[in-house]
C-alpha cells in the first residue's frame, strides 16, 4: 500500500482531512481542480471557499451546532480555528469573514510541509489507495460518473440555493435597526440589521415573491448520470419555494419577528428581514434565509420591496446550484471506508454530511482514519454519545431508503437517561445535558487514543 494520502477536493471537508492526517505525520495530496475547472457556484480559486452563508451555526455548546463545533476544537480541527480567527459579530453564531477565511486556509495547507496542492480536476477514483473522496456538492460529472460506477447506485441529488449579498451603505438605516433577537448580541450596536414589516408591506411583498419569474435550470441540474434530479433540499429551500407552501410560511420561517422591537413604534412588526454581515470589513450583507433561483432583475425588483432595501446595491445574486451526495447508510462504514473498498474513504457533503461543521467533522475522521490505515492502526469511530459520532452514525446507519443528508441536532444522539430527561426540563435544559454527557463521553474517548494528540 502507498503510503501518501489522495485526496479529491480543497473544500472544508477535504482540506480538514488533509491537515488531520498531515499533523498524524502522512503524506498528503491534494487534488482541487479550482481555478482552472470552476463550478457554477464558485467564484475564486482559493481553498474552502464558502458559496452559501458565511455562518457556521450557533457557538452555544447548548445547541446542537455548537456542541458539535466545540467537539471539533477539542479535536484540533484546523478548519474550526481558522474560522475563529476570522469570526465576525453574529451573535452567538460563528460566521466567518469569506475572503479572510480561504485566503487563510489556502496559506495553512500550501504552507504544510506534508501537503502538496494539484491544481488537476480528477475524473477517476483513485487507484492507488488509501484515498479520500471530498468532492463536494458540486462533485463534477466525470467523477459522478465514476462514482456511480463504482457504488452501482443511481448518485442523489438536490438543490441548493445562495442567499443575495448586499453593500451595506446601500441599506436605508432611517428605517432598517440593529439588533438580534431578544438583545442577545454581542456587539453594542447589535450584531444583525432588520428590516420591519408591516402586514400590507408583507402581504405585497409576498403576491410579488410567488410570481416572480425563476431561472431555468440547465441541462446537468435537471438530468443525473442516471435518473434525474430528487427536488429542493429541506434544509436550505430557495425563499420562493418556502413561500409557495402558504401565504404565512415566511413570517413564521425567516421572517419571523420574535424578539424584535421596530424603535420606531416600540412594537413587535409583522414580519422582519435580517441581514448578517457577510466581510471584516462590515461593507457586505447578507440576507439571512433568502436563498432564491429568482432571475436577477426579479431579483432587485422583489426584494427592494423589502423596506430599507429600496435601493440596494446587489453585490452577489441569489443562485441554485446542483448538490451530489451517496447513499451513504448502503455503501460507507462508521469509519467513512466504502464497504468494498477500505482504504478509500468519502467525506463531506459527497458522503452524505450537511452543514459546514458536518462536512468538517467528516473530513476530520476520514482524515484521522487515512492516516491510522497508513500506519497499520485500526480506524475510530467518535462514541454515539458526542455528536460527531451520532451524525457519522446517521449517515451509515440511517434507513437507506430516500435517505437525505442532515444537519446536526440532538434526535440523532441516544436518548438521556430517565433520571436526566425527569431533571431537564424544557429543551434549553435537555440540550445542556445532552452536551454534558457528549463532552464527557469525549474526553473519556481522547484519554483512549493518545496517538491522535487531541487534548479534552
């Protein structure tokens, strides 16, 4: 067996899986084809880059995002502390400055004396093993070709959409107010820019959204190798798609007004649009839950309805874009190993992984597990109790029928103990406990392999 490391893909999952089994002393390869072979989502050659939201979830270990996110730095997780450093005020939540955060991942893995960057598309799975399979949602079809050949299943896909980004001096701030929900912010001015409705503002603004004309979708988003396109993804719906399920579905979804007060009125509005800030430099917004396939001029027309933004300056549109991923409950192991094959590993959103610190958590173990094959150590597995391990345990024991990648949440952790769930009332307290045990489970877990070098 050679041991350098192959790895297809310098996204979030591919370029975690490449540090973790560097730092474990492999030789890395790492294969992005960017900039010379783009997707129809990216923009930039750079490493991780980030095509949807610039917020990885919630840091409150409370939550399942940011429990999950605490496993990681416990872990080391490259990823994760690069996305500290170039943290912006969002709250409680972890959202990352785009530019500042590839840049700084391209400069971590290039600058890694064990890692070598290829700037070639691969079209063929790897031969010479161990390799690790982190093409991402946007996998490019001569490799979903051979991924297909390889698993003998039709390979799945869904739809994702990318919120519009906006220039922040563009927004009319004499009626669009600062602040987060409830006054949870963390900066004094607020972390979040709000624009209120009132319900006849909200009611047009919703006749214009549902029959605003939608981009077609070409040719390889309709068609799959083999059988076609499965429909929207639950998990990131464009807004259009959202609002065509009822007339009320966005003000009790993104558009929700809990917790807000309009300090014009000193009253709660009938619905809101958020915008969370998207650079370091506070210039660029984006509109939180907005994800759209409207076309681009329906695009400006629609949402300057929104009060504060009639005159917005759109920095980026709105997009969809074709997402790929196996099924992973049929063809992987709870080491990330393909059934038939075990020194080829998938990762990330290809492996069936959703979020951004999913898809970290995935090229994490398939990283770890890379690097234990190369040394002749048996592969790990993260105890079900952590949410690393519940979320890995999903996506390889989930009932393969229709089986649909998912973000992490504590209905795929083992149930607490009776006594616990009796003195943990409400979910605020469930979730406390659930991080609690996970925690504990995973530090118990490191003190047992010390040759990962992971401190609790």
């Amino acid at each position: 067996m050679s041991n350098t490391i192959t790895i297809v893909g310098g996204g979030l999952a591919g370029c975690e899986a490449a540090w973790q089994a560097a730092r474990l002393g492999a030789d890395v390869v790492v294969y992005e084809m960017r900039p010379h072979t783009m997707t129809p989502a990216h923009t930039t050659g750079e490493l991780a880059e980030l095509v949807c939201s610039n917020s990885l979830g919630s840091n409150l270990i409370g939550r399942a995002p940011g429990l999950l996110k605490e496993e990681l730095r416990r872990l080391h997780s490259m990823v994760i502390e690069v996305a500290d450093a170039h943290g912006l005020p969002a709250g409680s939540a972890l959202a990352v400055d785009r530019e500042g955060f590839s840049a700084a991942m391209t400069e971590r893995i290039t600058a890694h004396p064990n890692i070598r960057l290829v700037r070639e598309e691969v079209t063929k799975i790897p031969v010479e093993g161990p390799a690790i399979l982190a093409s991402g949602p946007l996998t490019s079809a001569p490799l979903a070709t051979a991924i297909q050949a390889l698993t003998g299943h039709e390979s799945l896909y869904f739809y994702d959409a990318t919120a519009p980004i906006v220039d922040a001096d563009s927004i009319d701030m004499t009626i669009a107010f600062r602040a987060s929900r409830y006054g949870r912010e963390e900066s004094e001015a607020g972390d979040y820019i709000n624009c209120p409705m009132t319900k006849e503002e909200y009611h047009a603004f919703y006749g214009a959204l549902v029959t605003a004309d939608r981009i077609q979708l070409r040719d390889f988003e309709q068609e799959g190798q083999a059988g076609g396109a499965r429909g929207f993804f639950e998990g990131c719906l464009p807004v259009e798609v959202l609002a065509g399920r009822g007339e009320k579905a966005l003000a009790y979804g993104p558009m929700r007004p809990v917790g807000l007060r309009d300090p014009r009125t000193g009253r709660r509005p009938y619905a809101v649009v958020q915008l969370r800030q998207d650079n370091a430099a506070g210039t660029l917004y984006n509109l939180v839950g907005f994800q759209t396939n409207l076309k681009y001029g329906e695009q400006k027309r629609v949402l300057r309805m929104i009060p504060g933004l009639e005159h917005a300056d759109f920095i980026r549109h709105g997009s969809m874009h074709r997402n790929t991923y196996i099924n992973g409950p049929a063809l992987l192991r709870p080491t990330l190993q393909f059934r038939d094959r075990e020194d080829l590993f998938f990762a990330g959103q290809v492996a069936g992984l959703e979020g951004y610190a999913g898809n970290i958590s995935g090229g994490w173990l398939a990283g770890v597990n890379a690097a234990q094959l190369v040394y002749g150590l048996p592969p790990v597995a993260l105890p079900h109790e952590t949410m690393l391990g519940a979320l890995i345990r999903y996506i390889t024991h989930a009932e393969a029928k229709g089986f649909q990648p998912m973000k992490a949440n504590f209905g795929l952790m083992p149930p607490l103990p009776e006594q616990t769930r009796l003195r943990a009332r409400g979910k605020r307290a469930r979730g406390e406990a659930h991080a609690q045990r996970a925690l504990k489970s995973l530090a118990t877990w490191i003190e047992e392999h010390p040759e990962l070098g992971c401190t609790a």
